[in-house]
C-alpha cells in the first residue's frame, strides 16, 4: 500500500471506526453503513486536512468511494 492509500485509509478509520480494515479498499457511499451527507463531509474534511487541499463542488459531489478518493489524489499528487 502506497502513502496515498496509507494516509486515505487512516482518515476513513477516523471517520468511520466500525469499517474493518480489509473493507476500506472497497469502501463507498453505497456500501459503508452510516456514509450519509454529514459523514461525507467529515470524511472529505479530514482528507483536505491530511492533504493540505481543498475540494471544489464537483470533486466533492464526485469522491464517493476510497477508489474515487485515491485515484484523484494521486492524479493530483503535487498535493501530497
């Protein structure tokens, strides 16, 4: 597991301490119980934190799974 992944997984632990560990990599809205707007906001908050990044609408609209999440930090590196 790369940083990137290292570093989302830790935040969706924080947010979401019921999620096992082999259960993140495949996490999203649909699957996560308790994923609701208010966790997102959470979750994506924390992210931005970790991240040192602000998310603008559509992203924020648009991160709705870890897959999601990683795939644009990483295609946006400089951030990390």
């Amino acid at each position: 597991m790369n940083d990137t992944k290292e570093r989302v997984a830790r935040c969706f632990a924080t947010v979401f301490p019921d999620i096992r560990q082999d259960e993140i990599a495949t996490a999203s809205m649909e699957s996560v119980a308790g994923w609701d707007s208010v966790a997102h906001v959470i979750l994506l908050s924390s992210i931005a934190e970790e991240f040192g990044l602000n998310f603008d609408l559509e992203e924020f609209r648009s991160l709705v799974s870890y897959a999601l999440i990683v795939d644009f930090l990483e295609r946006n590196s400089a951030h990390g």
